[in-house]
C-alpha cells in the first residue's frame, strides 16, 4: 500500500488556491490518488513526516505544496520502474530556495545547493519523490536532521559498499535549501541513498511560489493532451539508430491497439518469442521464400519486443516478474534465431553451421556480462565523490568527457556512429533479417561475428581505459563468489592473491581455449582425451582466486572471463568426446540462461536463486564434464547434465516467481494466532 504526505513545512505556495478555488495542497492530494495512492495524509512538519515514515509498511509518496502538474507526471513516479526510490526532476535552471541535483546514468549522485554540488547540475528536484520500503529509515533519518536545521553526512562507501549514517552537522556555512521538501531530498542523498531520476518529457510540472506563476503553470498544463504525450512517451527518449527509424516510427499505434485488447506486456512479449521461433524455424528450412519469410518474421517478432516495453510504459504496468521475463526472453529469441542458422547452414551443406552458432551466442554472452558489469561499475563510479574515483585527469578522463559531448549531441553523426558501432540488438537483428533474406545464413552468422568481434574489442579497449580511470572496485560491494558463480570446490581452494583474480580468470580460459584449437585442428579429436584433465586444471586455476579481494580497476571483468572459460571448456569437451553440434549448443544454451539469471538478478538488485546450489558453480559442472570424457560418454553426460540444470532452472523460477511469493502473501493475510504473523 502506498501512502502520499504533503509536505507544507518552509513553501511559500502554501496558501495559494487555483483557478477552480480549491486550495493547490488539496488539488495535490487527490491527484496523489488518482495517481494511485491508497491513502494521502498532510504534514505540517518534517517531524510529521519522521513518525508516518517510521510506522509506514509501504513505498511513501512526498511531495510539497508547490507542484503544478499533469496527474500522468505523478503517476509515472508512483510506478516508476527504475528503482525503489525515485525523485523528479527539472530541467528548470537552478535559484536559491531550490535543491539543484547531477545525475548519472539516470541516477541522482548528488543533490544540495548549487554551490556545494560536487561537479556541475543537470538539473533542479521537481518537489516530489518516492521512497522506497528499504530506505523509510534513512528517510525518517533525514527528515529528523533536516528538522533542525542539520546535514546528515554519510560515512565513506565500505569495502562492501554499505553507506552508515554519521553525526548531522550543523547548517552554518552551508546554503541550504528553504522548503521541507527541498531539504528532505538533499539529506537524503547525503546519507548515501540510491536515488533515480524521474525527468519530465512532453508532460508539463513546474513549482510556483505566487498566483502568478500559478496561473502560467495551470496554463502550460491545460496546454498538453495528457493521453497523446503518454503515448509517445511510451517509446524510449533515446534509443538505437534502427529501432528510433524503422520501428518506433510506427509501433505506438501497435500499442495503442495492443492497450484496446488488453493484451498485458508478458503477453505481448510471449507472442514475440513465438515470432522469433518462427523465424528461427524458417532459417532452418532454408529456401529462398523461407529465408525472406523468416526475415520478415523476425523484424515484426523484434517490432513486438519493443512494443512490450512500450505497452507497459503506456499502461504503467510493471512488475520485477515482467522484467526479468522480458529480459530472458530477449536473449531466448536470439539464441534460438542462432540456432535456426546453424541448422540452415549444416542442412544447406555449406559447413559447420553449429560451430558458428554456439561461437556466436558465446562471444554474445561473454559481451552481455562485461556490459552488466561496466554498467554496475560506471554507475558505483557515479555515485562516489570523485576524489575517491581517480578522475584527475589524463587519457580516462579525457575519454569520459569525449563520451559525454557525443551523447549529449543528439542525433548527430557522432551520436548515432557511437550508438551503432557498439552493435546493439536492433542492429543485430536487422544485420541477421537483411543478410539472409539476401544471402543465406552462413553469410549471417559471419557477419553477426565480424561486427560483434570488432564491436567487442572497440568497446573493451575504451572501458578497459575510462575503467582504469575511475578505479571502483565494484564486485567488492556485492557477494563476489554468487556473481562468479563459484561452486564448492573453488570456494575450498587455496588463495592465490598476489596475482589476482582477474590473471587468474583469464588464464584458466587459457587451457580450454588450447584444447579447443587442438581439437579442432586435429583428425582425431578423441586422442586428445587424456589432454582433458590437464585443461581442467587450467581452469580450476580460476578458482585460487575466489577468496581474494577483487578490488583491482580491471577486475570487473572477472564473471565475463569465468564465463568464457566454461563455455570455452564445456565447448572442448563436446568436441573431444565427439558430442553433435546441436547438443553442444544446447547445453550452452543453458549455461548461458543459468548466467544471464544472475546478471539478470544483479539488475533488479534481488537476491540469489533459491536452488542457486544446486546448480554445481563453474567449477563443479567443469568437473562432472572431465569426468564424463575420461570416462567415454560425453554426449550422454551432456545431455544428462543440460537437463538436470534446466530442471532446476524452471523448478528455481517456479520457486522465486510464484511459489514464495503466494508463501509471503498467504502469511501477510493470515490473522495473528491462527498460524499467521502481523504485517509489518
């Protein structure tokens, strides 16, 4: 249940009344309502509001008395899908009285006076936001400081990323702002909390101190048709050079159409994944009205992936479950269009058309989690001073400051050059759907590799630079060895520090990579058997890692060598032990949805999958498969073992998504004394 306060404490605008005659405060509140509150309440005070966030159970809702805005405005930041706590902001110009923020990444990183920002602003906060059920305390925290006229101050980040609160301090020498609501988001980000931005695009919200500008603002709102701003606002501001020309252009009117149908955005996205599998399907059939069919298949199914995220935006139905199915989905369709390639390149006879399908979807996976993690590492940067992130100048500042300039300059060459190069998935889909309806898929996998290869190693030389920069060492702030995926035997092996873990994740890539060559090289990939174990050493060299501290600038890319260690492995052992093509791919396959549930997870900040145990770490199936080639059944094992972890893959989903979730409402419903517990 969310709950919305007015805070009147320190605004001018108390008292205005707008143009209906009803107070600007009431207005407020029965917006806060239509925007989806279960309950609004007014506080006088930041004390008021200090008690209501102490005994709230839900997400708060804050906003001063100031706000003019569309209701749409304050229902996207009710239900806004970034983060559990979000602010609106501004592009207004900074004035005194007000709390002017930087953001990064969407994130605010710093909120204050404009003198005390630590770099310049972006922006200034809109007068409301939204708190998250984990940061109520911090909340009631600031609230309480600001009450009388203190700065918390956060204590610097711990090597585990933990933010504590320090002593307030007291507000001489500092320009604090003068509304309750101004001074409520500048302690809150003092004491460390992860706020997102909610910016305002098409819709109208503006704070007024006067009728005057009351009556301008009530104006520029009437101005606007709500209904039509919310439809293309539905559409990403910024997005890659296909999907803004060739797809958003015209998939606004599929979701309008899609809205009049109730059709929800999982079943939209169900419906592009029986797209993707059609198109996948015709590839592999091959033939020239195939191909062209599949292609045509394919640029609708990647339509209706954009039109899933569109139509939930539109809607303002979100969920963590539609998230991460929307997610996992993505990589699903690609992967299995991969498939249908190789098949129509093996069946086509123009070569080993499983050996380009398994590379690409290997190279595409390894790629997926160093962008995951540079994200995780650009945005911890972001969110520390940058006196602690190394940003004194040189080749990664000057970097860093080439990068901003390019994305600020929208729609320009550069602009677009930059967003293309990096091989997006809109690219990738619209390089697969041209070169095989012109071509064949053997022409299609290569380019897929060849752009993907050079995007890779363009992108990887620039963040290995700027990363070296900002020097966070980001996987020192979450568990290490979950997102490693280390099972129990490299979690028991000795530590090797002195050369890292990330020396030590590359060089246990380094052995199946050798294997692999060899045997792919080789007449009689069998004879290299006994070659097995001497690989699986190498690898397990990557767990005398797992125990160190991976605070290095580069070690960010540790679960992306750990990742193309074990497909490298798993690859080279299929290889050896004589598996099919397709097996090899498949059990691939599974590794790869295991991997991107985690990174998945790491995203939506959520813990581990319940049966994450069972699924044996890196190592362990590393392990299982050696042995299943010593012993001369590779191809039974693989599959057995492909199975074993899908299994427990659907059987975890069915646990997080469903099972544990009705758990947890049965028990919140149950009343005290029959079994049950008291909300809390």
């Amino acid at each position: 249940m969310t709950l919305a306060i007015v805070l009147a404490a320190g605004s001018s605008a108390a008292g205005l009344t707008t143009s209906s005659g009803e107070p600007l405060a009431d207005r407020l509140a029965d917006q806060l309502r239509r925007a989806g509150a279960a309950e609004v309440r007014f506080a006088a005070t930041l004390d008021e509001l200090a008690a209501l966030a102490d005994t709230a159970t839900g997400p708060l809702l804050v906003t001063g008395t100031d706000l003019v805005a569309h209701t749409a405005v304050l229902r996207h930041l009710a239900t806004s899908p970034v983060g559990p706590t979000v602010a609106l902001v501004l592009g207004d110009p900074p004035v005194p009285g007000r709390t002017a923020v930087r953001e990064e990444r969407g994130q605010v990183v710093d909120a204050g006076p404009l003198g005390e920002l630590d770099g310049d602003a972006t922006g200034v906060f809109g007068g409301a936001l939204r708190v998250g059920v984990d940061d109520l305390p911090t909340l009631a925290a600031a609230a309480r400081a600001a009450a009388v006229g203190a700065r918390p101050v956060a204590a610097p980040v711990g090597p585990a990323g933990d933010v504590s609160p320090l002593p307030a301090t007291g507000g001489a020498g500092h320009e604090d702002p003068g509304s309750a609501v101004d001074r409520l988001v500048a302690g809150l980000a003092a004491l460390g909390t992860l706020i997102f931005a909610q910016r305002v695009r098409l819709l109208v919200a503006h704070r007024v101190e006067d009728g005057a500008a009351l009556v301008a603002a009530e104006a520029a709102v009437t101005s606007v048709d709500e209904d039509r701003a919310e439809l293309r606002l539905s559409v990403k501001e910024r997005d890659d050079f296909f999907s803004t020309y060739f797809v958003s252009t015209w998939s606004p009117y599929v979701v309008r159409l899609a809205a009049r149908l109730r059709l929800t955005p999982t079943g939209v996205t169900v419906i592009s994944v029986l797209f993707a599998l059609g198109a996948a399907v015709l590839f592999g059939v091959g033939g020239r009205l195939a191909l062209v069919s599949g292609a045509v298949l394919l640029y609708l199914g990647f339509v209706l992936d954009c039109v899933d995220g569109q139509l939930a935006r539109y809607t303002r139905h979100f969920s963590a479950w539609g998230g991460w199915l929307d997610t996992m989905a993505d990589r699903a369709k690609e992967y299995l269009v991969y498939a249908g390639l190789g098949f129509g390149v093996s069946h086509a006879g123009l070569g080993n058309g499983w050996a380009l399908a398994i590379a690409a979807m290997t190279l595409q996976t390894v790629r997926h989690m160093t962008d995951t993690w540079y994200g995780a590492l650009h945005d911890e940067a972001a969110r520390r001073p940058r006196t602690t992130t190394g940003a004194s100048g040189g080749i990664g500042d000057r970097l860093n400051a080439a990068s901003t300039r390019v994305q600020a300059d929208t729609g320009s060459l550069s602009y677009w050059l930059k967003r293309t190069v990096v091989f997006p998935i809109g690219e990738r889909w619209a390089l697969i759907a041209l070169t095989v309806a012109l071509f064949n898929p053997l022409v299609s996998l290569i380019a897929v590799l060849v752009w993907g290869g050079l995007a890779f190693a363009y992108t990887g030389a620039l963040r290995t630079l700027r990363a070296r920069w900002m020097w966070v060492p980001v996987l020192d702030t979450v568990d290490a060895t979950l997102h490693r995926d280390d099972g129990p035997l490299a979690r028991r092996l000795p530590v090797v520090r002195p050369m890292g873990p990330l020396t030590l994740a590359v060089i246990a890539a380094l052995g199946p990579a050798a294997l692999l060559v060899a045997a792919g090289l080789g007449d009689a990939p069998d004879g290299l058997r006994w070659a097995v174990p001497v690989a699986l050493l190498v690898l397990l060299a990557g767990g005398l890692g797992a125990g160190a501290a991976h605070n290095g600038p580069l070690d960010w890319l540790v679960p992306a060598a750990l990742r193309a260690a074990e497909y490298l492995f798993a690859i080279a052992v299929g290889v050896v032990g004589g598996a099919p093509g397709w097996l090899i791919f498949g059990y691939v396959f599974v590794l790869t949805v295991h991997h991107y549930d985690l990174t998945a997870r790491l995203e939506k900040r959520q813990a581990a999958p319940p049966l994450h145990a069972a699924t044996l770490g890196w190592d362990g199936r590393s392990v299982l498969l050696a042995l299943l080639a010593i012993a001369g059944v590779v191809s039974i094992g693989m599959a057995t073992l492909g199975a074993y972890l899908l299994v427990v893959f659907v059987v975890s989903v069915v646990l997080a998504w469903f099972v544990r979730p009705a758990r947890g409402a049965r028990a919140s419903a149950a009343p005290v004394g029959a079994g049950g517990v008291a909300p809390r």
